[in-house]
C-alpha cells in the first residue's frame, strides 16, 4: 500500500445528495466536451484500483473490462483531449496514450 491517493472512478447521479456531488472527482474535473458517456462507462462498476495501477502493476484486468465497454471511444477522446496522464482510459495506458499525442504532433506538423 502506498502513501498516496489514487484517483477514483466515482459516479453520482443528479438525484445525488449536493455535498457528494461537490466532491466528486468527476465534478472536479473542468472536461473538454460532453462527459455524458461516464454514465455508461463499465469501469464506474467496477474497482477503480485496477484502472490505476502501480508502476508495473499489470493492466490486464482493466483493459480487459475496456474491450467490453460501449463508450471506449469516447473514454480515450476524453482522456487525449484531457491530457490524462496516469491511468487506463480508453483501454490505453499512460504509455500507449503518449505514443498517439506524438503521432497526432507529427500529423500535424507535417
């Protein structure tokens, strides 16, 4: 167990008491476009440690919930968009997310 907190992967909904909405980490994020998709993310169903691994934890299980999710797309624009650094989104590590931003610079660069 490590010293720090992680990120969790809470959803509430509108009919939710004011205060926990208020700290949620979904409500304190400022994200780029419609995040609407969250309220049928499989990954709000599930743990969210394993979305967070530690460093070379394996990431197996949560992409492994990421092949069956219907808004995958949308998780990994939102995350690209969102410059998301730690985590799985999308079903892509920190790394895997990295490697498309840079191929996304040289597209356009080009």
């Amino acid at each position: 167990m490590t010293a720090f907190s992680r990120p969790h992967l809470t959803l509430l909904t509108d009919d939710a008491p004011a205060p926990a909405r208020e700290a949620s980490p979904w409500t304190d994020l400022a994200p780029v476009g419609d995040a609407s998709w969250r309220l049928d993310a499989l990954c709000a169903e599930t743990d969210p440690e394993a979305f967070f691994p530690e460093k070379g934890g394996s990431t197996r299980d949560a992409k492994r919930v990421c092949g069956g999710c219907t808004v995958r797309a949308e998780c990994l624009e939102f995350a690209l968009a969102n410059d998301e650094r730690f985590g799985i989104w999308g079903g892509l590590s920190e790394r895997e997310r990295r490697r498309i931003r840079l191929r996304q610079r040289t597209d356009l660069s080009a």
